[in-house]
C-alpha cells in the first residue's frame, strides 16, 4: 500500500523552490506530485514522492540546506486539528504523548518516541523514526522533520522551551549558519538516530495556551474522523458509519462526508487512496446487512427491509439482490431458513 501524507507537508515549497531558481511544477510532475493537490491541506500525496522531491530540488538548485530552510518557512498551525490539541495540552510531556499517538493524522510512516539519554538523567532525546522500507535518500526530510520539530516545541512553550541538541544520521549538508537558525542549537552529525535532546524538566513544564476545552474538541474531532487506531482504515470508518445511519437516510455520500465536516471530493480521494469507491463500500455494507436482517427476522416485510437499508423503493433492493445472490429477496429468505447459504 502507498504510504501517504497530507498536503500540508508541502506548504510553502512551490515558493522556496521559486527561490533557488527551480520551477516547481515540473519538478512536482517528476515524481508523480500534482500541484493541484496542494490547493486542499487534507489531500493525500505519496510520502515518497515527496521525499524524493526534496532531494531533487535540493540537489537541482544547489541549496543542500533545503529541508532546513523549508521548516523555518512552514507554519505549526499546517498541522490542522493535531496543531490545535497539542497546543492546548496541559504540559509539553502530555503535548508529546499526545503527538506520538496521533501522528497517524498527519502520516502513518512516521513515529515519534522520548528514549533516555544513556549516562544522564537531565536529558532526554525525542527521536523521530520513518518507516518508509523504499526509500533511499532521505537526508532532507529528516532535517526537515528535525526543524518541524523544533518549530512545533518553541510554539507550544512561546518561546520558552529549546532544544539541547539536534543529532542527525548524516554528514554536515550545509552551512552551520543555516541548522543553527532552524534547529536553534548546536549539532551531532553521523549518530545513530534522529532526534532532539531535551532537558528532561522541561516536559513536566506547563504550556502557556493550555484549553481543556479546546483541547477536548480538537480530540473528539481526530477520534471522530480517525480513530485511535493508526491501522484503522478511513475505509473501515466509511463502513461503521454506513451501518449506523443507513436507516436514517443518511447514507449518501454528501451525508457521510457532511457529518465527517470534509467535502465529499476529499472523502472520495481519501477512499481511492485506499483503493475502493464509497458506492462499493455502500453496496458491501447493504448486502451484509441485508443477511443479517433476515437471519435476525425471517418474517420482516421485504419493504421493511429496503427501507431499513436505505433503499427507497423495494425495486431497487430487488435489483441488489440479484445482483448479489442471483436470486429475488424472497428466494434468499426461503434458502436462508433452509440453511442452504454459506456465510458471507
């Protein structure tokens, strides 16, 4: 499966590229990326494609600190609802578990973990782990995760919490200047991770703009629309949320998408990225739910059971089931109770 990221990742890249000379949108179409999607920051672009356009853009336009000035440019607040509930956390160490567990928001390649410093008990080193097997270089994106990072900390604490140390897998790519005005402190080059060393105090310290309220909607928006579960499809939520309202007449994909608060392109996009079709997922939930009706009721009315699956008229259930069982519904009824189906 294609691992995605929302557009979000890629504000203000078009204008940094502009800046060392490289026009954006051929350099978008090398890899598969389409300026298109950037206009919607909810959209899914490929995770790789995006990494590997900053290395070509890096390397084509001679700037190998492009990743670093990309996350001076970009803003805490691309990261939606998951900026608004860490901000409004009660302390930077809730801030951080709150990040680790809903990162899956913004990508599901990413982890984020606080590991102790060997030999010390003040620091604390905050590691970001990409799982991305295919990749090959990706020496820009982790200096670009490192300065989100760093940006994200200094706009939770307004200032008041900064880094020890950035330490980085590679080699030196650009000008000290430049790593020290993003990360804001000084470097280890060609270590065994990426990650930011903090002071251990500094997560048991209180955040200037801490909401409950705030916080709690932002958190009852990502489990509505998300989840807690990272492995939990968009798809999968598309199904539970047809089998609650499909007698309501709320199933269409204008309804789904309305009580999701997205457009119903993006849901659709959101479903492609999964490789299925909301109509399918409809039809899949009517046809289960179909069987279940009966092997519940065998003496429901069949009129009753179109409208108790969202159908306005028995003719179209009549048309489903011989689609799905190449039977009429009363023919699948008899065979049911003969128990001549096998389950679905």
């Amino acid at each position: 499966m294609t691992v995605l990221i929302r557009a979000a990742a890629l504000y203000g890249y078009e204008e940094m590229a502009r800046d060392i000379g490289i026009a954006p949108e051929p350099a978008m179409q090398r890899v598969h990326l389409s300026a298109s999607k950037l206009a919607d920051a909810d959209n899914l672009v490929p995770y790789l494609g995006f990494i590997q356009l900053l290395e070509h853009t890096a390397q084509e336009g001679n700037c190998p600190d492009f990743g670093l000035r990309l996350a001076y440019a970009q803003s805490f607040g691309r990261f939606g609802q998951l900026a608004l509930l860490l901000q409004h956390a009660s302390t930077l160490g809730e801030a951080l578990k709150l990040a680790s567990r809903y990162i899956f928001f913004h990508t599901s390649s990413v982890r984020l973990r606080v590991l102790p410093v060997a030999g010390s008990d003040a620091a604390l080193d905050l590691v970001f782990e990409l799982n991305l097997p295919k990749a090959r270089n990706m020496k820009q994106i982790h200096e670009l995760a490192l300065g989100n990072i760093v940006k994200s900390i200094f706009t939770l604490g307004q200032g008041s919490i900064r880094p020890l140390l950035a330490r980085l897998p590679h080699a030196q790519l650009g000008p000290t200047a430049s790593y020290l005005k993003t990360l804001q402190c000084d470097c280890e080059f060609n270590t065994n991770m990426t990650a930011i060393r903090l002071d251990a105090q500094s997560l048991q310290q209180a955040l200037p703009a801490h909401n409950p309220d705030l916080q709690a909607y932002a958190l009852h928006y990502l489990q509505l629309h998300f989840g807690d579960d990272p492995a939990t499809h968009f798809s999968d939520r598309i199904r539970g949320m047809l089998r609650r309202f499909l007698s309501s007449g709320r199933a269409r994909q204008s309804d789904i998408a309305h009580l999701l608060a997205i457009h119903p392109r993006t849901l659709q996009r959101r479903l492609a990225a999964e490789g299925t079709r909301f109509e399918d997922l409809l039809d899949e939930v009517r046809k289960k739910q179909f069987r279940r009706i009966l092997e519940i009721d065998a003496a429901q009315a069949l009129s009753q059971v179109a409208w108790l699956l969202g159908y306005t008229e028995q003719s179209s259930l009549n048309r489903s089931c011989l689609r799905w069982f190449a039977c009429s519904p009363a023919t699948f009824r008899e065979k049911l109770q003969r128990g001549e189906l096998a389950e679905l």
